[in-house]
C-alpha cells in the first residue's frame, strides 16, 4: 500500500528552539492531517489541510500543504518541554478512501 | 462527551487464548476504526466500519475480525491470540461532516495495551 516517508524519525533540541518536519508521498493526496501522541495516550489532531498550498496555525503550530500535493510540512517555533512527544503525518490519497499514517518523529524537548 | 472509549486499558493474553476490545463513541460518528501501532511502524488499519452494519478489511486483517454492533460500539476480536498480536490497538471515529465539508479528520480513543505471551 501507500507509503509515507516522514522525516525526521527523532529530533533532541533545546526548549526555544523551533521545530520542522515533513512528510513525502509518491502519490498526490487530498487531505493532510498532523496528530500529536502523548506518552501513554492515543493520537490528538493538531492541524487538517484541505487545499494545495494552505497554509494553517494553531498557536505555535504552523503547517502546510504542499503545492505538489506530495508533501506537507509541521513547524513549531519556540519549543517547550510539553511539546515531547510523537508526531504523525496522516493523508488521503485522491483516489482513496482511507488514511495513510506517517512513522512518526520522536520530539524531545531538553530544558 | 467521553469521545472515543476503549476497553480495557491493558491485558496480557496466553497465546491461543481469545479476546475482544470494545470501542464506544459518543460522537455519532458514521465511520469507525482498528488500528494496531508498533515501534517504528506507525498506525496500521485493521479494519474499518464505513457506516453502521458494514465492514471493511484494512491493511493488516488476519489474526481479527470485528463487529459494528450499532453506530456506538465497534469491537474487534483475536480468536487465537499470537505473539505478533503484542501491540498497542487503537479504535478511532469519523464524522460523515464538518460543518459543511466531508471531513478525513479521525478521533482516536487512548489505546490498549495487547501483550501475547
């Protein structure tokens, strides 16, 4: 099926600094979501792209939805420890009918 | 609202042994979803209920089967549990709209725990 290349799979930074990771289809998708997963939790939706080229914000989230409809990218700027976390990219194919879910990327945030 | 249920939070199971996780949302969502997640494999489609009174095979069936028992509850069943069934399983729910737009956004519930000895 449908593979989903995110990168990077961890990142360690420093709380302050500004986050960025991306996510890569071989296949044009309609839809591009991020999730955020606790330790321990379940996967919480943080942003949903719809158009090719949006750009969205939810507070110091930011993605966008790549213009080749490829791609989606996930910033987040002036980190906090309450950011760890794991991190998913998840989209819909044109042609399909279910979501296809990212590896993740491992953030951990050091004070 | 709870939002999406799940039970029960952890189980050890015996290999062969059956079980069933229960699912519950209280969303009045149309469409719900099995997932399995394991290290570095992301989240993985069991099975899928588009509506109520269907389902649907997702990435990775064998070894499950589910039921969508009404539009609430979605329940998936290991009928001789395996080592490779040790994972985290999580059931997740979708909306047919929101607001005006067909919506891909999933809601996930907190997961179980699944150890297969």
């Amino acid at each position: 099926g449908q593979q989903l290349n995110q990168s990077p799979q961890s990142m360690f930074i420093q709380e302050g600094e500004d986050v960025s990771m991306n996510c890569t289809s071989s296949s044009i998708f309609n839809t591009w979501l991020w999730y955020k997963q606790d330790p321990g939790e379940g996967p919480v939706l943080l942003i949903a792209l719809y158009k090719a080229g949006e750009l969205t914000s939810n507070g110091r989230l930011t993605a966008q939805f790549g213009i080749t409809r490829k791609d989606s990218f996930l910033n987040i700027s002036a980190s906090i420890p309450s950011d760890v976390g794991i991190y998913f990219c998840a989209g819909r194919e044109t042609s399909g009918s279910r979501l296809t879910f990212g590896e993740g990327t491992q953030l951990t945030v050091n004070p | 609202n709870a939002g999406v249920t799940q039970t029960p939070k952890f189980q050890v199971l015996k290999t062969g042994q059956s079980m069933t996780l229960q699912c519950a949302q209280d969303m009045n969502h149309n469409s719900m979803y099995w997932y399995r997640q394991d290290p570095g494999m992301g989240l993985r489609l069991i099975y899928y209920s588009a509506s109520e009174g269907t389902t649907d095979k997702g990435e990775v069936p064998n070894g499950y089967n589910v039921s969508r028992l009404n539009k609430r509850e979605f329940s998936l069943r290991l009928e001789s549990a395996a080592p490779s069934q040790t994972s985290v399983y999580f059931c997740a729910s979708r909306p047919l709209h929101s607001g005006r737009l067909v919506t891909d956004t999933q809601y996930f519930g907190p997961g179980t725990r699944l150890t297969v000895l």
